[in-house]
C-alpha cells in the first residue's frame, strides 16, 4: 500500500501545473489497483507581503491557487 499526493496549482503568471498524476498513472497502468481517495484541501498562496515601515497586521492575504487529494494504491 503507498500513499501519494496529487493535485493542481494555477498562477496567474506560469499557468496551470499537476503534481502527483503521473506517478499514480504510472502505477495504475502497472496494475496498481486504487484502495481510496483521501480528501485533502486547498493550496492558498499569500498575495501581499508586508513591509518592514508597515505595522504588522494578524490577517493575511491569501489566493486560492490550487488542491490537493491523496490517493491510496495497493501494488497489483
């Protein structure tokens, strides 16, 4: 059994990218047989930075830029 993290991640400036499918195809069209998909949650990314002259602030900005799941496989 082995556990693996896929997702996507969207920005703005370099598109959209995967992670973690091509491993699981990978193993899947190996025989790899699917035991669960695991929920998993969001990728935020913070979008302002503060200044050193600006008073630090406890909210952050965030952007959602992508998920992530994780998918379960037992080796066939």
């Amino acid at each position: 059994m082995a556990a693996f993290e896929v997702g996507i991640r969207v920005d703005i400036e370099t598109g959209v990218s995967f992670f973690g499918l091509e491993e699981v195809n990978r193993r899947i069209a190996a025989g790899a047989r699917v035991l669960e998909i695991r929920p998993g949650g969001a990728i935020m990314t913070r979008i302002a930075e503060e200044s050193e002259e600006e008073p630090r602030d406890e909210n952050v900005s965030l952007t959602l830029s992508g998920c992530q799941m994780q998918v379960i496989l037992e080796d066939g």
